[in-house]
C-alpha cells in the first residue's frame, strides 16, 4: 500500500479529504464497478467519486461494504443530478443516493452541473442536508467564477469544494486562483485528459526523468499543487500504477513547465453552453 494514498487536504469545515482518489465514471453498474474500487481499496485507495448519474452507487455502497475497511476511513462522494434540482428535488435525489449507497451519511454531496435558475435553490437543500449532518461537506461542480460569486453573495454556507475539469492542457489558473482565495478546494476531474496528449514532449521527458508513466507524472502535478484528483479505471494495473505518486515530487520549474501546456482545451462539456 502506498503510504501517500492517506495525505489528505482539509476542507474550510476542518474535514479531512483524501488528495487522491478513484473516478467511476463509465464504470460499469454490478461487477466491473465493485472489481475497480475492491481494486483500489486493496491498493490503499480511501476516496471514491461517484454521481447519481453515473447509475452505479450501488455497486460503490456494496464494495465497499465487503472489505474490512471501517466505513468512516472511506471518503465517498455523490453528486446530484441535473433534472433533480430545485430544492425538493435535490432532498429527494438525496435520500435516493444515500440509499443505493447503503450508508448512513455521504462524505461530500455535489451539484453536478450549474443548471441556471436552479442551482440556489439546489444548494439550500445543501446547506438542510448540512446542518441535519447527512454529509460531512458540500460542494458544486463545473462551477465558473460567475456562478460562484452568485452563490457567495447569498449562501450561507460557502461550498467546500469545486470539482472541474483540469489538466495540463486546461489549468483554468483563474478559477484556481479564486477557489484559493475563498478557501475552496479544488478537485480536478479527467486529470488524466481521458488519456489523450500523453505523448508530450515534456510529459515523457519528465516521465524518462523520474522512472515513472506519463499518468504518474500528470497525477504527481496535482499532487505538487494540492489539487484533489480522481483518475479514473477500472483496470487494476492502471489503479496500482496510478497510485504510485507519492515516492517523487517535481521541481518548482517543473510543475510551471507542465502548466504552461496550457491550451483552453476541453475535453468535456462548457458549463456556460451545456445541453440542460
Ligand atoms: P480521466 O482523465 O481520469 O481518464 C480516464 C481514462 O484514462 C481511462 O478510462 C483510461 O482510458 C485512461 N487511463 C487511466 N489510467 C491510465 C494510465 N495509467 N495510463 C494510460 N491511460 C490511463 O477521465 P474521467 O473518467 O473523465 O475523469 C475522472 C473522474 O472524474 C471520473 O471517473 C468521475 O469520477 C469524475 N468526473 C466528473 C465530472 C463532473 O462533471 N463533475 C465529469 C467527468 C468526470
């Protein structure tokens, strides 16, 4: 097991958030999900990112569930999705999460998408869940600037969390820079750029360095910047390699030279052109 697998960032409440941690986007429901977060268990995972839309909490709740690992040493987060917004709709989703979970509380509760004219209201029934102690932390995700200074100037809890797309080839250094100043983790999702642009000569020059992959040097980039990030697999020997982040680090000027790979570049939706 790798030691750094248990470093951890703490969130503006105090709760402790593992940096690392396993996608299950597209992980398949049943089976192929609760092989990949047995897997990464086993490996010394503690963190699992799910969403009510990815249909496969169930098979999430039940992996975990078959290890020996104490439910409170595991970090899960759920999010809701975009046609359960609104206030009542979000409670309902809720307890629907929480229930294919098989778990008495989430770690961190989510908004998946900013769907506009919708997500305050959203994150009041946060902010209830909050304060009745159904989750740990709360958060948004695809959240841009506007939408948080919209959410600051009325919330009356300040989300704990945004997790957005990030990678080397979108660094979104504004947004970073805002979340920092309003003590709002940052959570990068397609670390890994779905593994596309692996073959960027300053990516495989630093993996040639370190003895490492070009995943593990992306991961490590993160890591240097204290970003939580979630790559996702469900292929074993890709969640082992994944994890072996923690017995190097990269230079100042290393990191900078990853970062100004920079393209603007999408992989996945725009938050202010997505299909609601
Ligand atoms: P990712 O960047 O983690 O890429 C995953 C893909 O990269 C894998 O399917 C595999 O093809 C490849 N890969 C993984 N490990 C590799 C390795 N060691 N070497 C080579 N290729 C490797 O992309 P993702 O799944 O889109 O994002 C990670 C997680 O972020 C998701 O599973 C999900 O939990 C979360 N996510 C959240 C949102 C959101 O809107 N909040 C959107 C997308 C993803």
């Amino acid at each position: 097991m790798s030691a750094g697998l248990t470093e951890s960032v703490s969130l503006h409440n105090g709760v402790k958030m593992p940096l690392f941690g396993l996608g299950v986007y597209k992980a398949t429901e049943g089976g192929e999900v609760e092989r990949a977060v047995k897997t990464a268990l086993d490996v010394g995972y503690r963190s699992i990112d799910t969403a009510a839309f990815y249909d496969n909490e169930r098979g999430v709740g039940q992996a975990i569930r078959e290890t020996d690992i104490p439910r409170e040493d595991v970090f899960i987060t759920t999010k809701v999705w975009n046609t359960d917004q609104g206030y009542e709709g979000t409670l309902r989703a809720f307890e629907e999460s929480k229930k294919r979970l098989a778990v008495d509380y989430v770690d961190l509760y989510l908004i998946h998408w900013p769907v506009p004219g919708k997500y305050k209201e959203t994150w009041k029934a946060l902010e209830t869940l909050y304060s009745e102690q159904k989750v740990r932390a709360i958060g948004v995700s695809n959240f841009q600037i506007h939408h948080l200074d919209d959410l600051l100037a009325s919330c009356k809890v300040k989300p704990m969390v945004n997790q957005i797309e990030l990678h080397p080839k979108l660094t979104q250094k504004k947004l970073f820079a805002y979340c920092q100043k309003h003590q709002i983790q940052v959570e990068a999702w397609s670390p890994l750029m779905r593994g596309n642009f692996f073959e960027h000569q300053t990516l495989v020059t630093l993996a040639e360095k370190y003895n490492k992959t070009v995943a593990q040097i992306i991961l490590r980039w993160d890591i240097e910047q204290k970003i939580v990030t979630i790559p996702k697999s469900v292929n074993a020997h890709r969640i082992e390699e994944n994890a072996q982040v923690f017995d190097f680090e990269l230079t100042e000027q290393e990191v900078k030279d990853i970062s100004a790979l920079n393209e603007h570049l999408r992989l996945g939706p725009d938050p202010d052109n997505f299909n609601f």
